[in-house]
C-alpha cells in the first residue's frame, strides 16, 4: 500500500502516464507503465439557457402562471433547487425534438408569509412554449399538497 502511494502522488504521471505494478513486484518487470486517456464524452449536452440562468426563467413563469390560474400574488424570493431533465419523443419525424422537464423548488412570498413551493415545468423544444404541470406547497412536515395539477379540469363537466 505504501509503495502504490508514493507512485500515485508522482508529479510526472500527467507526462508518462501511470506506473502500475504487476503481479511480481521484485522479480523481473515489476512495474509495467500504461497511459490511461480520459475517454471523451459521447453525447455531450448542448446549452441549456434556462439551467444556464440558475432556473430563473421557468421559476418566474411558473409563479406567474400560478398568479393567473388561481388569482393568487405570489413573488419569488429565491430559487432553492433545480434539477433539469431531458426525453426524447420517439414517435415524431424529426429526432431533434425533445422535451425539457424543470422539476424546482422555490421560496415565494405569499399573502400567509414565506412558503416553500414545489413545481414542475415542461419546455418544448421546437417552439420553446412552457406548461406549468405541478405547483405544490410544501408543508411543515415537509409533505406536498398539490395546488395546480394541470389535469385538475380534464373531466370538468
């Protein structure tokens, strides 16, 4: 273990690469040198303007739309959380189109005080138009309950 030590900290592995020991370690050819390369990425991800910005976008259209939906005046007050998530639609022509899904936890303001919120966005890809899918509330035991599901008036008779 001591001597993988000291070969690993060598301040020449960048330039040789790294020393790895086979199997006989005092015997004939006891170390062997391999250069590993880093492997290139295969699918690198194109830039993403909203994660870009710390989710800034989707957080204020998602309150905005909330505002508008159930006439309510909430103001963010800062974005704790967010996780961006690409899918693929398989059943279309073209393979670039995909949809972005924005899964975020905010802080806002509201009428009652400061508030946790969990909502959810979807981004098309082709004309960039947002949906608000979830906003949730989140309580002090740290449970969601739901506000806006954006299935609520589907069988609205």
């Amino acid at each position: 273990m001591a001597l993988r030590r000291v070969v690993g900290s060598s301040n020449y592995i960048p330039k040789f690469g790294r020393l790895a020991a086979s199997n006989r370690l005092f015997g004939i050819g006891g170390h062997e040198r391999y250069v590993f390369k880093p492997t290139k990425n295969r699918k690198p991800e194109g830039f993403d303007y909203h994660m870009y910005l710390g989710g800034l976008g989707p957080a204020r259209f998602a309150t905005l739309e909330f505002n508008k939906l159930k006439n309510a005046q909430l103001q963010i007050s800062r974005v704790l959380r967010v996780k961006g998530m690409h899918f693929r639609e398989e059943f279309r022509n073209s393979s670039e189109f995909y949809r972005r899904c924005y899964l975020m936890m905010l802080e806002a303001v509201g009428a009652d005080g400061v508030k946790l919120y969990k909502t959810e966005i979807r981004v098309d890809s082709i004309d960039s138009n947002m949906a608000l899918q979830d906003f949730c509330v989140i309580d002090d035991k740290k449970r969601p309950i739901i506000l806006y599901h954006h299935l609520d008036n589907f069988f609205a008779e």
